[in-house]
C-alpha cells in the first residue's frame, strides 16, 4: 500500500463531498501496507477509519468479463488474495466488518472476519457492484462493439454516463459515498473493514478528488486495500495500492 503523500506521517486531506469548507493540518500516516492503526494521533478523534477491500479473483476477473452483479464465487486465486487482504489489516483492530451481499465478497470478508477475529460480516447492500445491465458478461471489447457510445462516457466517467439499462456511474457513486457515511455514523472514530468491487471503490476515489473522472480505471488489484476516513459528510483517502499510482496504467 502506498503513502499518498510520500512523506511518511503525512496524507492527504480532500474536499467535503457535500461542497462545505474542509478541515486543516495533518495527521499521522497510517498503515503503509501494515494496516495497523495503532499510530493515530489524538487529531483523528471522530474520523471512522474505512479499510476498503476489493474482492478476490473470479474465473469472470481472468476472462476480463463485466461482473456485475452476477453472483460469481472466488476461484482458487480468490482465496489466496483474501488471506493477502486479511493478513494486511491481521492487526487494523477493527470494530466491525461490512460486505457487499455478492459472494465473491461475502467469502473475501469471512476469511478476513476470521483472521482479525471481527464477528458477524454484515451485509451493506450500498457496496454492491455496478449494475452493468446489457454489458454483464461481456468483454469490454465487446461492451465497446455493442454500444460505442455509452461505452465511451463510461470509459470517461463523463457526465450522465452509465450502463445501458443498468446503472448510472453518478448513482453508483453516490450510493458508495453513503454507504462509507453511513459506517462513519455507526462507528465514530473507530476502524472499519469493508469489502466492495473495483469498480466502486473507483467511484470512491472520484468522489474524493483524488483521481480526475476520466483517470477513475486506476489499477486496484483483486485483494487490495484501499483506505478513507470518513467524518459528516467529508471522506479523505489515506492509502491506496501501489499499482494505483503506475500514470497512465488504466484498467478495461
């Protein structure tokens, strides 16, 4: 995992998404890949910690086929980037454990729930996948063939882009933020796992500022961890895998 800023004991802090003023300074670093929160300082008080994790592999991922919301399980790579996520946040001390309802989530957060001794995963039904509507299943090449258009604003998450009768980019988006907002009125101030697709925990980074919307296909490996803090209505991002911040490297 990487340090956004690059100086160790600093991180970035991003706009309120809800468009009000934003709080000043820094805090302490975090995690850098530990995942251990135990060097937060006092200035974090009632900011919710929200470790974000993106499922393990499917036989879809290897495919490079549109997910969605079909109920795929892990494969056997799945398994093994769901011991790498739970072995990363072993020691995050977390209160609680949420998961998107789909299984390739549900059975990535039951072996981190496992490892860091968090009981019952508990479903979030605002983390579930985007809706790819007609392109579930495809390949974005085929996706491409079908509907150039929409497929081309989706690419660039431009302005009303979204799935052809499947979801919107702006609906998916805003249903992540609340669902970390909503994590951050349950658990003031504490620590958080929460398990979620790639493509949403993008949306995620768009909501935060922190990647422009037409960069939004940054890389999140199956099994990463991507880490916000969540206090009303602002979200700052603490850490992101490395593979995020390769420029230029965008993923289908």
């Amino acid at each position: 995992m990487a340090d956004l800023s690059g100086t160790k004991g600093e991180r970035r802090l991003v706009a309120p998404l809800q468009g009000t003023g934003s709080g000043g300074g820094h805090g302490s670093g975090g995690g850098h890949g530990s995942g251990d929160d135990g060097d937060r300082d006092q200035s974090d008080h009632g900011w919710t910690r929200v470790h974000l994790v993106r499922h393990g592999t499917t036989t879809l991922n290897r495919s490079n086929r549109y997910r969605g919301r079909r109920d795929v399980p892990l494969d056997r790579g799945g398994w093994d980037d769901a011991w790498t996520a739970a072995r990363e946040l072993e020691h995050s001390e977390p209160v609680a454990i949420y998961s998107s309802p789909l299984r390739r989530a549900r059975d990535t957060a039951r072996i981190v729930a496992d490892v860091t001794g968090v009981e019952p995963v508990t479903d979030l039904p605002a983390f579930t996948n985007l809706h790819y509507g007609d392109w579930e299943g495809l390949t974005s090449a085929e996706a491409a063939q079908r509907d150039p258009e929409a497929f081309a604003a989706y690419q660039l998450c431009a302005p009303g882009a979204g799935c052809p009768r499947g979801e919107s980019l702006g609906m998916a988006t805003r249903r992540m933020v609340l669902g970390l907002q909503l994590i951050a009125a349950l658990h003031p101030g504490e620590t958080v796992i929460a398990v979620s697709h790639a493509a949403m925990v993008r949306l995620a980074l768009v909501a935060t500022g922190w990647v422009e919307p037409a960069s939004w296909r940054a890389d999140l490996p199956n099994g990463s961890v991507t880490t916000f803090e969540v206090q009303d209505q602002q979200i700052r991002l603490v850490n992101v895998p490395a593979a995020a911040l390769v420029a230029g490297v965008l993923v289908d």
